[in-house]
C-alpha cells in the first residue's frame, strides 16, 4: 500500500491512505508521519526592483471543470414483469424474480445476493450477479416482445421465451428466462 504524505512550513501533517478489503478482509491503515522545519525567514525588498509591472490584475479564475457527461441509459421490464434490466454504454443487466433454475453456489469474496440476474460488461464475458441492488423495478417502461433497445455496443431483445443481451462487438452475451439461463 502506497502511503500519502504532504507537508507544510512549520506543521506537522498526516497522510492516511486507508483501503478496504473486499471478501472478509480487515481494514488496513497506514499512516506516515513527517516533520519539517520552519523555512528561513526571507527578506522582501519594500519597493520592487526598477522596470518591476506593479498594476494590480484581477485574480484569475480557475478554468472551468468539464462537464461529465451523461451516460446513455435504458431501462424496461418484459412484458411479463418477471424481468428487469438496466443497459448502459458499460453494461447490460437482467434480474429476474421467479425462476425454476438454481445459480450455482456464489464464487468466494461474493458476500451479496448471487444468481438473480445475469450481467455482461461491454468488451467482456457474461456472468451472474454478485450485487445488493435490483434491475428489477416496476416503474420501467414495458419493453414488448419482438423489440430491443440498443446502448452504446450492448443490444438487448425481449421475446416471448425471455430476454437476450449481447456486446455486438464481440458476440458475448447472455439469456435469461424463468426456464433457463445461458451464458455465451
């Protein structure tokens, strides 16, 4: 763990990075401690030296922070109500409420809710959920079977035997219904 350090004439000043762990870990902190000595005084000249510009400007003002920018988002249900998903440029995910299908057992570190839903990131592999939220929520719009909402490379489809998402890039994806889920 890389300690964070700063100082200042004549004071003492902590730098505390602190990390939390993931998967039972403890916390660990690490604190660095560095004193610094008053620098010598300095003499200021009381009239500044000849050809010295000594107009007053205005203070400047910091450079304007860009904006973020708004991520593209959609969200439905299929026409059911047994499946919610959520799509952004980032990431396309299905939870699904009532299913006949077991997940697997969860994969160690996972300490949340596993198996409700599927989820495949954009440039990566498709897999189950470790999360303490939901994709499911009764105020998205219905998205009727037959269409898809494109975002960003991620296409998800609504049909009558569940829902389909996949990375149009690079074919990976997944499917979810009450039935079965496949990961591809």
């Amino acid at each position: 763990m890389k300690a964070i350090s700063s100082a200042l004439p004549g004071v003492m000043v902590a730098g505390l990075l602190a990390a939390c762990g993931t998967g039972g870990a403890e916390t660990q902190t690490e604190t660095v401690v560095r004193t610094v000595r008053d620098p010598p005084a300095m003499t200021v000249p009381s009239e500044p030296p000849a050809g010295t510009d000594t107009t007053e400007r205005p203070p400047r003002e910091p450079a304007p922070r860009p904006r973020p920018e708004t991520a593209d988002l959609d969200s439905f249900s299929s026409p059911s109500g047994n499946i919610g998903c959520v799509v952004t440029p980032i990431a396309a995910r299905c939870d699904i409420r009532e299913r006949d299908w077991a997940p697997p057992p969860p994969p160690p570190g996972c300490e949340l809710d596993y198996g409700q839903g599927l989820e495949v990131p954009a440039g990566g592999a498709a897999d189950l959920v470790c999360a303490g939220d939901t994709a499911l929520d009764p105020q998205h719009r219905v998205l009727s079977y037959g269409d898809e909402v494109e975002v960003g490379l991620l296409t998800c489809a609504s049909a009558e035997d569940g829902v389909t998402c996949r990375d149009r890039e690079t074919g990976r994806g997944f499917f979810i219904a009450r039935e079965r889920y496949e990961l591809f």
